[in-house]
C-alpha cells in the first residue's frame, strides 16, 4: 500500500472516530486527566469502523473502551489501582464501567498466568499493539492537546478497513482466537476470517 492510501486511510479512521460520540467522550475525558503515554485502543476504534463500514449506529457492539497507558515509575498494582479509580471518577455511566484502564509496563507481570504465554517487559504503550492478536485489533487513538487526533497502528489498516481478521503473524496463535472470532462475527457477520 502507498503511502497515500495509508494517511488516506488514517483520515478516514479519524473522521470516524470524530462522528462517534461516545468514543469522542471517552477521548476527551481522558486528555483532561494527563496520563502518560495514553491510548485508547483496540476494540472501541476498530468496532467503531466496522460500524460505519457496514451502516450500524455509532457505538453498536462496543463493550468496553480499553484505555492502556504506561508509567513504569511504579509497577506496583496499588499505583495502576490508583490510576483506574481516577479514571472511574471521571465518567458518569455507562462509561464508568466501561472504560478499562491497564498499565502498559506491568502487563508483563500477569500476562503468562492469565493466558499462558511467555511476555516480554513493554517499552511504551504503543509497543504493546504489535503484540495485539489480530493486526485489525492494533489499533489505538489518542486526542492531543491541540484537539489532533493520532493513530498508531503498527500493521497499518488494511484489515481494518477490509473487515478482515488475521491473526498477528509475529506472534503465536492467541488460546483465545477462535472465541475472538466467534464474538465479533456475531456482531459484525460481514467478517472475512483469514486462518493462520
């Protein structure tokens, strides 16, 4: 892909991200709060494409807003704890419950015994997309302080906007791929499924 089809592509991820209202909230809310190295990534932004693709309302389908940040001053649970209460404070419901906030630099500390594979440490948030088990998942938006929005997508967004689901080739198949693919298909039946 060009380099124009890919910002062509990031233009139009952002004009969508723009239109959704609950994600734009969710966006806002978090600038205000200053967390370090922020994103909100995965299933909010990609979901919210896949809405516009396939003509569903903004916000269909969307279960939580995964909000990872990273701060490896304190890899103590106790701080990221502190860290997703403020964040709870924030929001009124349903975003309150929604959003899900998870420190970046500590990820490598429970990962092996919740989905029992090997996790080397992260160097920044965005490093953590390129170990997401989709590239179509990869996905994170943050809003800057002079209302730009950024993208980091490390597999670029052809998938994305193809609605398609491959997994992550620079990693091993994920334990929890195939109920991956069951959940979004029953939301967005217009997937194509590549296997491994």
């Amino acid at each position: 892909m060009s380099r124009a089809e890919s910002s062509a592509l990031t233009d139009r991820l952002v004009e969508i991200v723009r239109r959704d209202a609950g994600l734009m909230q969710v966006l806002t809310t978090v600038r205000g709060l200053d967390l370090p190295d922020w994103r909100i990534v995965s299933g909010a932004v990609y979901q919210s494409v896949w809405n516009a693709l396939t003509g569903r309302p903004a916000g269909y389908g969307i279960k939580d807003y995964d909000l990872a940040y990273f701060d490896a001053s304190d890899l103590s649970y106790e701080a990221e704890d502190i860290v997703i209460r403020r964040v709870a404070a924030a929001f009124d419901e349903p975003f309150r419950s929604q959003v899900e906030v998870r420190n970046q630099a500590r990820v490598h500390l429970w990962f092996q015994d919740r989905f029992g594979e090997p996790y080397a440490p992260l160097g920044s948030t965005d490093q953590a997309l390129d170990r997401f088990v989709a590239p179509a998942f990869a996905v994170g938006v943050r809003l800057e302080a002079d209302d730009r929005l950024t993208v980091a997508a490390p597999f670029g967004l052809e998938d994305v906007f193809a609605l398609t689901l491959r997994p992550n080739p620079d990693r091993p198949l994920a334990r929890g791929w195939t109920r991956a693919i069951d959940n979004a298909r029953a939301r967005w039946p217009e997937l194509t499924v590549i296997a491994a």
